[in-house]
C-alpha cells in the first residue's frame, strides 16, 4: 500500500480519464489536475500513469493518451469510497495547508478562485467585477490567456483568479489559530449591512463545493445590492476558539495593508454569527467570497464558468484590475 | 415558553410573510405552508397570526392581509437559528412521522413531491413521464387544476403529485424499523445497472433539499438512460440495522402489490452501498427517487418547478399517468 496522498492523484487521475470519451494524454492530464488544485508536473503524471498501467487499471494507445480498463473503472468505484464524500473539505484542507502568504512581509502564496470568460465578453467582465469589487476579498486578480502555463485555459477564453476567501484560514493556521471552514452560503445585505444567512450548506458531508451549488444556483443578487444596499451576496463562515478572536483581529488588520478584506462579521459570542451556528466556546468568523465578483458578472447574463477553492497562487503575481 | 411544534409554525408564517412584497392573507398563507409541508387550515392559520399580532411580530392591515414589523424581521433572524441548517432534516422526519401507507391493507398516506407545469406543456410532460416511470417510484400521480383546494396550484399552471421516495423512510418507521435518510445523489447507471454514486450530498447540514439542488443543476441523464441504457439519475440512501434487512425487504416486496418500487439496493454489508458510506452495522437502501419522471421533463427543456418532499397525500387518490 503507498502513501494515501499518492493514491489520492492516481484515483484522480483515474477519474480525469474515466471521464473523457477518448484516450488522454499527460499533459491534458497535468492542466486538469491544476484545474482540481493538484500541482503536479507533467513528468510526475507520466510517473503517476506507470503505475496505474503497471495495476491494470489504465492503458496506453501509441501517442494518444491513455484509457481506463475496466479493471480501473472497478477499482474507481469502490477506491476511497468512504471519503468521497469528505473529498471537497479534505482538497480544502490540502489548500489551506499549502497557504504561506505572510501579512508582513508582503509575500506568499493565496488561494486563488479561477472563472473562464470568453475574450469577446472580457472588458464587459473587468468593468462588471470592478464595481463589485467590495464584496470580494481582494482587487487583485491574474489574468491568464490561452497560452498560459500557470493555468490551463480552454481555447477562446480568459482565465481569471480571484483570492479565495479559505486563504483567510491558511493564514490564521500559519499563525497558529486552529480554523475550520464550516459553512457557504447565502448572506442577505439590508442597507449595506450584512444581516442574515438566508441558506447554508456545511462543507463537510457533501461532494460538491457549497459555494460553486450557490453560483450554479444563481442565488446571489450583487447587482439589486449595488444599486439599492438591498441584497444577497455569497458568504462563507470559519470558527476559531473565542481565546483566538484578539490575535485574529490582528490579522485581519495587517491584512487590509496587502489589499485582502472582505470580513463581515467576526463575534466574541457563541451561539450564532448573522443566522450560522457556531459551537460553545468558538466564534464565528464570515468572509464574504471572492467569487462575489462573478457573481454580478453571471447576473448579467455573461457566461462564466467558475472553479471556487482551485489552487494557490503567488500573490505578488497579482495585480489591480 | 409555547411548544415547539407551534413555535417552528409560527417561524415558517413569519418566513411566507417576510418573502412577499405585500401584506398577505390567510388563505394564502395557508396554501403555501401546505406547500412546505405543513397541514394547517385557514382558520389554525388565522390562530398562528393572533399569537403573532400579540408578540407585535407582524401587524394588520385591515382585510388585505398582515406584514411583518421591524420586531417580528428581528425575531426571523435569531429564532431557531441554530436549527435552520437541520430544517431540511425536520420538516423530512416531520413528514415521515405522518406517513401511514398500509401495504397490507393497501390504504393510507404516502409523501409526494408536487411539481408545476405550464397547462400548454401537460400532454407533452405527462408522455416524457410515462416513457421514465420505471426510474420513479410509482406510476401513479396526483393532477392538480388551478381550482384545486387539496394542493396550491399557480394561475396557469397543472400540479403533479409524484410519490416521493422518502415515503419508504415512513413506512420502515411504521413497521418498527429504526431508520435515517443519509443522502441525496447523483447515481451513474451502466446498462441498465445502478453502478456508483458520482456526487453526494448529506440531508444533514444543509438548508436546501439535495435533490433540489441536483435537479437546479440539472445533473441528470435520464433521457440517455433511456436511449442506451447508460446515464445519471437522481437518487437517495437510508441507513437501517442489519438486523432489519430481512425484514424491510419483505415490505419493499409488499409494496410492489401497492405499485410502489424503485428500489436500486439494498447491502447486507456495511462499508458503503454503490459508492455511499454505510457506517458499521448498518445496512445502506438506495432507492431512485420520485421525481426522475420530472427530471427527463425538465431534460427536454420544458420548464418545470418541483419541490421535492411536499406533503403528504392519500394514496388511493392518486391514479396512473
């Protein structure tokens, strides 16, 4: 048996090709991988391939790619089949992990959202996401066209990563604040003032980011918030021991001087923070998401497709839009 | 301090209120929380909304209704807020606690979904459902004219009452068996076999029904099903002791007299059943649920509104499509 982490990339993997209606190559795989939040080279896929081969469970076509066998397509079935469920909050948890970004120093990785546009609608989108730009994290974003090889990105469109509002919890864990990710959701704004969490889906128990059912959804209503300071707008909330609160705020602080906000609420309280429930002796902390950005872009009908929580990404490579 | 039943009652009145834009009567109220699964007649209603006048939480404006004050929009916010993220889960086991389907003696109360079509779309709508009945639970259904006291139909629409598969949930409690639905699915079936789960969501954490937010995103492949054999359909898996399975199976073939299937598998083993965790000593059922005849509906681009987990409905009023 190997590690489980080199388990976890060869299932994906598995799932990657499985789920293609030809064979796949290394590289198609490598972009997709990056696309889960997997960083994994070319080579290391070609390394990951043999041994899916060597198990049966793949096999190559000359120069295409590869397909799974349906040996592969067995073992996929009942591979990691407890934690499937777990798998979006553990991919979050790989994330935050691998979050480094520094308050002081100004440097580090975050982690980045990252939407698809087509070129034709990109100004339409930058104009659309700068007016939203208040209920997202950060104004900073990157920008990545077809060519790119930080990010793989479909022909005829634009890559954009937005901060991710879990780079928060890999921020508080590096300064020693145990942080859980415990809700998305839709938040209602009456008179620009964050009020209630109309719904909340927990980020533990299911297989799809809570955030990315909201968007497909299209529950928010950023536009009717910007035009009136009556709204909905997406939200997520974190608990950290109420012991933390003070260092916590800190953070929040520093953070405001590299151009990373976007907290709502943060309350010394147990019980509940704007309607989500929060455990006895924690407190509840509510970011409002990056994607927020997106999220007026889709109200007004441009199509957008979104990858909340995708990877990390050196913040200093981002810039004002 | 009132009892709970009437305080979540009073809750969900506030909830139908606050949602509209104008001062709303009785009988509309009353319509809607039937929708939401609450039976309660105009006049229980008419008593609800006394209690609610006296705590100054909503007020009246002569005949055309109440609306909610700045006491009672407070009041929304705090109450039951901890339970919110569990009202799918309790208005479910409120409904299965109410569910009395006899298979025996053939007679009784069963869980329905209603879903709303546009009249001009019923013939066609009611074709697709027919030609999907087998991925159902059963071919009989409740139609409902805009004239309908039993079910709320919108002006210009048809109700259509399909048999929920939580009905299953209320009929293993009738005989004894102790019994929780765990999930909602996607489930991806290969010739004509149920084959694994490719996306889970808990009924547990979350406040939209999963099979809601599977059928928002359009996830399913029915109409494929159909074609080739292979395709997703909309599914949900309960947990019961091992020491039921004898039992249970011994009513899913009772029910069968009754028209009522649907039944995918049922694992005398724990572990997981296709693909969804099954904790130690339970057994996992998976059953398609109900509403995959609208599903294929909604594949072919009619538009369609369900909710998921209704109400309940007697049985013997219902007929084949």
């Amino acid at each position: 048996m190997t590690d489980p982490q080199i388990e976890r990339k060869l299932i994906e993997i598995m799932r990657i090709i499985n789920e293609s209606d030809r064979p796949v190559g290394a590289r198609i795989i490598a972009d997709e991988l990056r696309n889960r939040g997997y960083n994994l080279g070319e080579r290391a896929v070609r390394y990951h391939l043999r041994i899916l081969d060597e198990r049966g469970f793949t096999e190559k076509h000359g120069y295409t790619g590869r397909s799974i066998t349906l040996k592969g397509k067995e073992e996929l079935e009942e591979a990691l089949i407890g934690d499937r469920l777990d798998f979006v909050i553990t991919r979050i948890e790989d994330l935050i992990y691998r979050t480094d970004y520094d308050p002081v120093k100004k440097q580090g990785n975050v982690i980045v959202n990252v939407s698809y546009v087509d070129k034709d609608d990109f100004e339409k989108t930058a104009g659309l996401m700068r007016s939203a730009i208040d209920y997202s994290i950060s104004p900073r974003v990157g920008i990545f066209e077809e060519d790119s090889e930080d990010i793989f990105v479909p022909t005829g469109k634009v890559g954009i990563a937005t901060v991710c509002s879990i780079t928060f919890d890999g921020i508080l864990l590096r300064h020693g604040i145990p942080v859980k990710p415990n809700f998305g959701g839709i938040l209602s704004v009456e008179n620009n003032e964050p009020v209630v969490f109309k719904d909340l889906i927990s980020y533990r128990g299911t297989s799809i980011d809570p955030i990315k059912i909201f968007l497909m959804r299209q529950s928010t209503s950023v536009t009717g918030l910007l035009q009136s300071g009556f709204g909905t707008i997406l939200a997520n909330m974190r608990s950290i021991p109420q012991s933390a609160v003070e260092n916590a705020s800190l953070l929040f602080q520093q953070l405001h001087e590299s151009d990373i906000g976007g907290l709502l609420a943060m309350d010394n309280e147990s019980g509940n923070v704007l309607g989500a429930p929060v455990d006895v002796g924690m407190s509840g902390i509510v970011v409002s998401v990056g994607v927020n950005a997106l999220a007026v872009v889709e109200e007004y009908g441009i199509d957008v497709t979104t990858r909340p929580v995708s990877t990390i990404m050196d913040y200093g490579t981002m810039k004002p839009l």
